[in-house]
C-alpha cells in the first residue's frame, strides 16, 4: 500500500509496517504517451509492439527472477486493465492461473 502526499510517499507492506522504497526518476514527457500522428491509441499501440518486445527481452535476469520468486510466495496476483490492456490482463490471469498454479484475479 502507498499514502502518497503531496510532500512524500510512504510504503507499507500487509503488516502496516511501513517499507524503506528507493525513488527512481524515470526520463519520460507527455510527448512519449500522445497520440502523435496517429488517429487512435491502438494503431500506435500496435505500431509499438516490436519496440516493446524489445525492451522487454533486455531485462536484467536477476530481477526478473526475484520478481518471480516473490509472484511464487504471493497468496494472490491481481490483473488490472482498461480498454484493450484488459485483453492483456485476461490472458495474464489465465496464464498464472492455469500454468503457475497461483490464484489470479
């Protein structure tokens, strides 16, 4: 859970014992999530996907599966998605349902 102000975010595990987080800036404008020349999001989404699955494979091994040994002592994994990213989420849900054995809602 996070309380977020105005001056700070405060982190708290399901304890309520509150966390010690490291802020990381990321480097992104509101250009990056427009529409640009595009008549609607999807179009660019799809435009998008070969850069995505690109920036995806690279990702660091060692966080990556400390990230999957924390989805594996989890209790319950959560899906959210809007608009076409439900899709995605259905698919994850079923994906972690059926062959991670781990309840996914």
């Amino acid at each position: 859970m996070a309380v977020i102000t105005k001056d700070k975010v405060t982190f708290y595990n399901e304890d309520h014992k509150e966390l010690s987080k490291i802020i990381t800036q990321i480097q992104w404008d509101w250009k990056t999530g427009a529409k640009g020349n595009y008549n609607h999001y999807m179009l660019k989404e799809i435009e998008e996907q070969p850069q995505a699955l690109r920036q995806a494979i690279v990702q660091d091994e060692k966080l990556i599966n400390r990230m999957a040994i924390e989805i594996l002592r989890s209790r319950q994994v959560v899906f959210v998605g809007c608009g076409t990213s439900r899709n995605a989420a259905l698919i994850g849900r079923y994906v972690f349902s059926k062959i991670g054995h781990v309840l996914a809602m």
